[in-house]
C-alpha cells in the first residue's frame, strides 16, 4: 500500500470537510504531529553544524600551514643568506676575541691561567680543524669542466723477460712453467 503524502491545501480542505474531527485528532496528537514535522529540521541542523564545524577547522588547517610554511621559509632565507652568515660567524669571532680580551686582563691565578691557555689553544685547533675541513670539502666540490683531458701514453712494449711489479696473475704463471 502506498502512502499518500498531503500537501499543505489537502490538509486544509480536509479540514473544511471534517473540521471537528479533525481538529480533535491533531490537538490529541499535537506533541507526535510536531515531533514528525521538526524531525528534519533537526536532522539537517544537526548535519550542517557538523558541516560548518569541519569547514572551519579545515580553514584553519590550511591557514594555520600557510603560515608556517611562510614563517619557515622566511626563516630559512635569513638563515642561508651569504651576508647574514659572514656577519654572524664575524660576530662569533669578534665576541671570543671580547672573552679573550676580558681573560687576559682579569687577575688570575697560575693555574687558572693555566686552564685558560688550555682552552685557548684546544678553540684555536678546533677553528683551524673547522677551517681546514671546511676547504678541503670546498675543494672537493669544485667541479673542473675547463681542463684539456691528459692524452694517455701508449703501453710500454713488454720485454720478454721483464713481469711488471703489479701483475701478479702473470708471475705465478711464470713460475710454473718454469
């Protein structure tokens, strides 16, 4: 059996025909009647607040990255900026030179000064360490493009009774002939 869904002038002109009858019915089932009518409504209020909500959290995911991401690469540009670091590592420089000044010119005993020079000479090994590894890897990455490549030689002719030093495979084939 189907159900019939009334619209809003059906209801009205039965309630014309029967208008007693039916007004006893509704006012009986007022509470249902509306329970049924506000289902929806409810339902789809529920369903786009929780729209709303994941719409906004995702807004400000992508918000709360988009900044980071520009925080991070304005940090990053500083950072590897060539006249940012040449000042920085001269400020390191200037300020151990500072601390050197202040500990020769502070009264110390002997084996306090003592310490100091140790510790003097173990940054001044590590510094030319720093620098040494630093252009040897500098050196490393220097790719020679420009140079002419070296001709090879032509292999010297082999004498009959001569074993070159390196060709082992060659002598112990040698000797058991022999």
């Amino acid at each position: 059996m189907m159900k019939r869904k009334y619209h809003q002038t059906d209801l009205i002109s039965m309630a014309e025909d029967q208008s007693e009858e039916f007004r006893k019915f509704i006012l009986d089932n007022r509470e249902i009647i509306e329970k049924i009518l506000n289902e929806g409504k409810e339902e789809e209020k529920k369903k786009s607040r929780k729209d709303e909500i994941k719409e906004n959290i995702g807004e400000r995911i992508g918000e709360t990255k988009e900044k980071a991401i520009s925080t991070s690469d304005a940090i990053l540009t500083v950072a590897t900026d060539s006249e940012v670091q040449k000042h920085f590592i001269t400020g390191c420089l200037e300020f151990l030179h500072f601390f050197e000044a202040v500990i020769k010119a502070a009264p110390l005993s002997p084996e306090v000064r003592e310490a100091v020079e140790k510790y003097q000479r173990a940054g001044d090994d590590t510094v030319r360490n720093i620098v040494s590894v630093g252009a040897q890897d500098k050196m490393a990455s220097i790719k020679i493009d420009d140079a002419d490549p070296v001709p090879k030689k032509a292999a010297p002719k082999k004498k009959s009774g001569s074993i070159p030093i390196n060709d082992l495979s060659d002598a112990s084939k040698k000797k058991k002939t022999e």
